[in-house]
C-alpha cells in the first residue's frame, strides 16, 4: 500500500469481471480484537493465501478490501439506525475508507429475518447510495436466494435497487444435502436463480461455507448431511475446482469469500481450529484482487464510532460510558417472520425459529430466544405439528440450561402448556415430559423434579386414564393433593380386582420410603375413608392413636398395616425412642408373617429401608433368616462391617406435637 492516500480512485479498484474464484474471508470483529490481532491476522490472510495487496487501517496495512456489513442484531430493533450513521459518518471522514471498503452490505439475511419489510429495506439501500455516491461504494445486501423467494414478489424491489449481489450459499443446510463433494448441483441451483433474477449485477458468496461440527442452531436439515473437518475440505476443494466456471458466470463471474477465518469467530466453519492451527491444508486458486468481507456492529457495548480508524483501534471508554448491554429485543420481529408461515409452510417456519433462536443465544439474548421457541412451538402444535413443536420445546429447554432458568410459574407454566397441548399419541409428548422434568431436578429444590410440574404431569395423565404412568409423577411430587389424587387413582384401580390392600401399600411404603410422613399420612386417610362398605368391618372399628390419630380397621390386613405403618414412622425418634423402634419391629413381624406380599425379598428390602430411615435400626445382615428375625437381630447385634452407609432422618423434638 501506498505510504499516502491516493489523490483519487482512478484505476485504484480492479473491475469487477477480475473478482472471480477465492476472493478472501468472512472475518468477525466482535471479540474487539487488538491492533496488533488484526494485523497479524489480516496479514496471515494476505500472505498465507496468496491474497493481492488491496478493515480501515489494519485492512490498509495489510492490503485488503472490505466488504462492511450494517448489523441489524439481536439487541435494540432501532439500533441498525445508529450504526448506519456512524459507519457512514467514518466512510466519509476517514481518508483511506474508499480506498478499502470494496462494498456496504445492509445486513446479514434481512429478508429472511424480517428485519424490514423489503420496501422500507429496498429504500434505505436506494438512500446510502446517494449518501455514498461520491465515494464510489456500492451498496448491497447479505442475504440467501430463499431470503429473496419467500418475500417475493415484494423482495423485487431489493434485487433492483441492490448494486452487487452478495449472496449466502450454505449447502449443507439443504434438505438435498448429504457430503460436500456432491453439493454442487445445490450450489448451482442458487447460483441459477441469482444469475436469472440478478439484472447482470455482480455476484459474490459472502457468507460460504460448510461447517466441520454440528450443534444447537448449525443442525441439518437432512438425515445424510455429514459435518466433519474433511467435509469442510472438500467443499472449498470443490469451489477451487470450478474457477473457469465462476470466471465465466455472467455480470463478470463469482468470486467467493470462505466462512470463516477461525472457529474462534464461529464454531466449525474456520478455516483456522481454536488452537490457532489450520484445520487443513488451505491454498485456493486466488483472482486478482484479495478481499476481507467483515462486519460492523457493536463489538460487545462498544459502537462502530468508538472505532479510531486511523489507529485502527477502539477508544479508550470515558467514566461515562456505559457498560450495560441493551435490554432484551423484543421478539416480535422474529415472531412476525414465523407464524404466518405456519399453516403454509410449517417446516420452513420451524427452520426459521431455529435460526432466529441460536442467534439471539449468541448474542445471550436468552428471555427474546425462549419467546421465540415457546410461541413457535405451540403454534406448530396446534397446527398439527407435534414433532417440530416437540424439537422447539426441546431447544427452549436447552436454552434454560445455558441461561441456568430457575423453576418459577413462569417457566415452568410455558411448559405446560406445550405438554398439554402436545396429546397422548406417538412419543412426542412423553419426550416433552422427560426433558422437562429433568431441567427441573437440576434448577429446582427437589432432586425427583420440581413437585408442581410432576403433580401437573400426573394428574393429566390420571384423567386420560393412564395410571401406571401417572403414578410414578404422583409418588415423586410428594404434594398433598398429590396423594389425594393418588388414593383417588388407586381406589378406581383396585376395584377392578378387588385387590384394595395391594394398592393401600403400593401408595404408602414410596412416600414413607421418601421420608414424605405428610403425602403417606394424606394418602392412607383419603385412601381409608374411600374404600368401598364390603371390605369395612361392621360398625367400622376405630382405634384411637394418641389426640388426633386413629386406626379404621377393616377386614383388609394390608390396609391396617399401612394405617399403622404410617402412625409408628410419624412417632418416630431414630435411636432415641426405644418403645417406637420395638413397636415397628413388633409391626413388621406380625404382618409378614400373616401376608405374604409383606414377606417378598422387595417388600422386606423396602421395610428395611424404612426402619433405618426412621428409626435407626441397621440394615440386617445377609445371612439372616426370616423377616421378624432379620429385624430382630438388626436391632440388637448391628449392622456387619460391610455394610454401607445408612440413610436416616433427623429426630424430631420430642416436645414437638407431629410432623402433620
């Protein structure tokens, strides 16, 4: 580069039809990356790739062009407004800016993103043309050939006021895709459609790629896509391969831009890996001029006019300046840019929430990204679409992990509402529930799931008339009403067999095995007091337990034992209470040996669980022999050495009236 700046820009500029082939790289500038990282790094462009001499002055020092970008971002929906002036305010200040801006591009995918309806869009580019015309800038937009479809035939206004043509080709997003070696008909496809609608104007793939790694909002659209190092070799092998046809495409070729310099800039797509190595062996046949296609927006809280272009550095942030990133966007730009597309289009509309939502991840706008994903997700449900609204929902929640959401009514009432909506058939609504359920156990106060989501799941399951499914969420929401809905569940499914003493244990040992003395308590009552005149003793034999408590007793042996399994554990003192620990040893042995269901190696181990739990009692060793001797010998010899260490609840104080 010259030592000055030029007096004019006569024969400064290549002609466009010698912009053909590799042309340079996409370059992100959000890290706010040093002086010297830009120089380093934008020299490496220009020599390691064989790029000719032509970002302000690190781009002037190390003799590349710009293609600049207007950033709409994730942010403030008016903030593209401040960042349009103040880079149009620096490419008419700085001297050296028309010598290295080779292009302005007015945002990345506006159409595709609703960012402005393509009339105000199309007449915002017609407007920094003029602001631009006596620097000689042409003026364009980053967008798609789908950005262009899906808006016409409105987006027809853009394509004419636009003077090149920078286009995104991203075949692996294909729903054709498959390995990068057998993209090109993709390729071409878009490049066809550009060529046919493109008025003979300059082309350029601005944002190209194929990326080596897969994760949330960079996944397939197609099961035979492949993401892998050598994929991404092998695309930009496949674009050197094609130079005499790029040099041929009519408008004075294509040149091509490779997306992106560094995983460091974007995961997967770098041509350099995060430990700063190339990732493969990189030499692209190169025209004649060598460009840097980058972005101008906000680099963290800092604008594009706190960039000194002739240091080619940030200025230093006043005592004033404010740290605090912008509020929350608002989610209605997207929003708008989905729905109407859900009863016509509901796949492209689910692809669209997806890119929408990783974006504002990205940029940690986490509450405008769960917006985004939950309305997305319930609209596809109720347009009969539970796969798609199912993989939104599981996005969302992946979205609560990353923001590590806490479980209030709020994020717990969006889901819901999409498991309600979502209805019993296929997988879809089961898959809904399990994610959720696990989201809650890591960011609530219960290590089961959070109890009010485990009692909404169950009792929807309860009225659909699915109760084994249902119980599981009843016994581990451990609420009251929890176990008021489970004795209700059991009582209808017990009288089909009659078999009510089974289901008044299978209720009251798990609670009681939780430690839960309130949700058995509630249980055991509710369930007692609904049992059928058949099986109750005449005149109903009540025992008294203490002021409050009492014992109906019926002719069921397994509902009397349940009654006073739950009254001994509620008295219970651990080690400190002897008359209660002998009283639950007395109380198992009577009943197993009368009952064999209470006798099974699984009923036994649970017992035992029970009675180290509430009353200190040591699991009984292996070789012992029946049940009450088991217990027996337990409560006086101890444990063997061997064995593991005992779960046991706090004693309550004995001053204390209950835990109920």
């Amino acid at each position: 580069m010259p030592q000055s700046v030029p007096s004019s820009l006569t024969n400064w500029w290549c002609d466009h039809s010698t912009e053909y082939a590799f042309v340079g790289f996409s370059y992100e500038v959000t890290a706010c990356q040093s002086l010297s990282t830009l120089t380093k790094e934008f020299k490496d462009i220009r020599n390691t790739f064989n790029g000719r001499n032509d970002v302000i002055n690190a781009a002037w020092s190390a003799g590349l062009g710009v293609h600049a970008l207007i950033w709409f971002g994730w942010d403030d929906p008016n903030i593209w407004k401040t960042r349009r002036d103040a880079l149009l305010g620096i490419l008419h200040s700085n001297a050296k800016a028309k010598y290295v801006v080779r292009a302005l591009q007015f945002g990345s995918e506006p159409l595709y993103d609703y960012a402005l309806d393509a009339g105000t869009l199309a007449a915002q580019v017609t407007a920094a043309k003029a602001n631009l015309s006596s620097l000689h800038i042409p003026v364009t937009i980053s967008e798609m050939a789908y950005g262009y479809q899906e808006r016409e035939p409105d987006s027809q206004q853009v394509m004419d006021a636009i003077d090149i043509i920078d286009a995104h080709m991203l075949p692996f997003f294909s729903t054709k895709a498959s390995t990068a070696s057998a993209s090109w008909p993709i390729v071409t496809t878009d490049i066809n459609w550009f060529v046919s609608n493109g008025q003979n104007k300059k082309i350029y793939l601005s944002q190209n790629g194929w990326p080596s790694t897969t994760y949330s909002g960079v996944e397939p659209n197609s099961p035979s896509a492949v993401a892998n190092v050598q994929n991404e070799k092998n695309y930009f092998a496949l674009l050197d391969s094609k130079c005499s046809y790029f040099k041929s495409v009519a408008g004075g070729g294509i040149g091509w831009f490779a997306h992106i310099y560094s995983d460091d800039q974007e995961p997967g797509y770098g041509i350099y890996g995060t430990n700063g190595a190339l990732k493969f062996p990189f030499a692209p046949i190169t025209s004649y001029l060598y460009e840097i296609k980058t972005r101008w927006w906000w680099f963290g809280v800092r604008k594009v006019s706190d960039y000194d272009l002739d240091s080619a550095k940030f200025k230093p942030l006043s005592s004033s300046t404010s740290t605090t990133m912008a509020t929350a966007a608002s989610s209605t730009r997207a929003l708008n840019a989905i729905l109407p597309q859900i009863s016509t289009a509901p796949y492209e509309a689910h692809q669209k929430a997806r890119t929408f939502a990783s974006r504002y991840v990205k940029s940690n706008q986490y509450d405008t990204a769960i917006d985004v994903l939950f309305q997305s997700a319930r609209e596809l449900i109720k347009a009969g679409q539970p796969g798609s609204g199912t993989d939104l929902t599981t996005f969302m929640l992946d979205v609560y992990e990353t923001k590590a959401e806490p479980v209030n009514d709020e994020s717990r009432g969006r889901l819901t509402q999409l498991i309600a909506l979502t209805g019993p058939d296929g997988g879809w609504r089961k898959t809904m529930i399990d994610k959720s359920i696990a989201w809650s156990a890591k960011h609530g106060t219960c290590p089961a799931g959070d109890p009010d989501l485990q009692h909404y799941v169950g009792e929807l399951l309860y009225k659909e008339g699915s109760f084994e499914a249902a119980e599981t969420h009843f016994l581990a929401s451990g609420k009251r009403d929890s176990a008021r809905l489970l004795a209700d569940m059991f009582l209808q499914w017990a009288a089909e067999t009659s078999s009510y003493g089974v289901f008044s244990v299978r209720g009251t040992i798990p609670y009681l095995q939780n430690g839960n003395i309130m949700a058995a308590k509630t249980f055991i009552k509710h369930y007692t007091s609904g049992l059928p005149a058949s099986i109750r003793i005449e005149s109903d034999a009540v025992i008294n337990v203490g002021e409050k408590d009492e014992v109906i007793m019926i002719k069921d042996s397994l509902v009397n034992f349940a009654q006073m399994a739950v009254l001994t554990c509620q008295r219970a003192q651990g080690d400190q209470n002897k008359v209660m620990r002998e009283s639950w040893v007395r109380l198992c042995g009577t009943y197993q040996g009368k009952i064999g269901l209470l006798a099974t190696p699984e009923m036994r181990a649970s017992l035992n669980e029970i009675a180290t739990l509430y009353f200190a009692i040591p699991p009984p060793r292996s070789q012992a022999g029946n049940p009450f001797g088991e217990m027996m010998s337990s409560l006086f010899g101890g444990p063997s050495q061997s064995q593991p260490t005992r779960r046991t609840l706090t004693p309550a104080n004995t001053s204390s009236p209950g835990l109920d």
